[in-house]
C-alpha cells in the first residue's frame, strides 16, 4: 500500500501528503499530522501539507493556530480550493460568519475557473 511507497520512496513528499489526507479521513488526526510533518520536512513550502496541518489544528479546536497556518498555505499557492473551505470552517467555528462566506465564495470562484 502506500506506507510502502513511503518507504520505497522517502524522498517522495507527495506520498506523505495523500497519507495524511487518508488518515484524516479514517478520522485519525494524530497520525495524519505526523505525515504532514513528514511532508513538510521534505517539502518545507508545500502547501497541501500546510493545508492538512490546518485541518488537524481546526478539528483539535486549536483555531487562531488553523487559521495562521491555512492563511500561511494561502501565502504558498493562492489557488487552492479546498484551503479556501478549511479556512472558512475555521471562521465559521470562530463565529465570523463574513469572513467564513468570503473564504467560501473564494473556494467556489476558485472551483469555477478550474483550480483544484
């Protein structure tokens, strides 16, 4: 599977990246953290790791901390679709409903034009 393309390929941040989104998935942060981290470690400007810490740190309930590092991910490629829907969530959860729906409809334009 795709621990062992992992450790077939440890240069291969991509792969921790698709780990940690599985995980995430499976519903274990604690452990898709550590492969964004891993990610991170070889591809320190990768936004979809960022984005995935993010994500761990929304559901944690750590907020200002998912907003800074969803907002840092932003910094690294403006584009993405779904760091525009965590940072939303994030709002959202904050109780800033205004900037909640502008991160939303920045995801939705994003989508739009073609972005993933």
């Amino acid at each position: 599977g795709l621990r062992e393309q992992i450790a077939s390929t440890p240069t291969d941040s991509l792969l921790d990246v698709r780990l940690g989104y599985l995980l995430l998935k499976k519903g274990v942060p604690d452990e898709a953290w550590l492969s964004f981290a891993e990610a991170l470690k070889l591809t320190p400007r990768s936004h979809a790791a960022l984005t995935g810490e993010g994500i761990v740190l929304s559901c944690k309930g750590n907020l200002k901390e998912a907003e800074q590092t969803l907002k840092a991910a932003l910094v690294l490629n403006p584009d993405p679709v779904r760091t525009h829907y965590e940072l939303g969530v994030v709002y959202e959860k904050l109780g800033d409903l205004d900037k909640a729906l502008f991160e939303y409809k920045e995801g939705i334009n994003k989508h739009e034009q073609g972005r993933k």
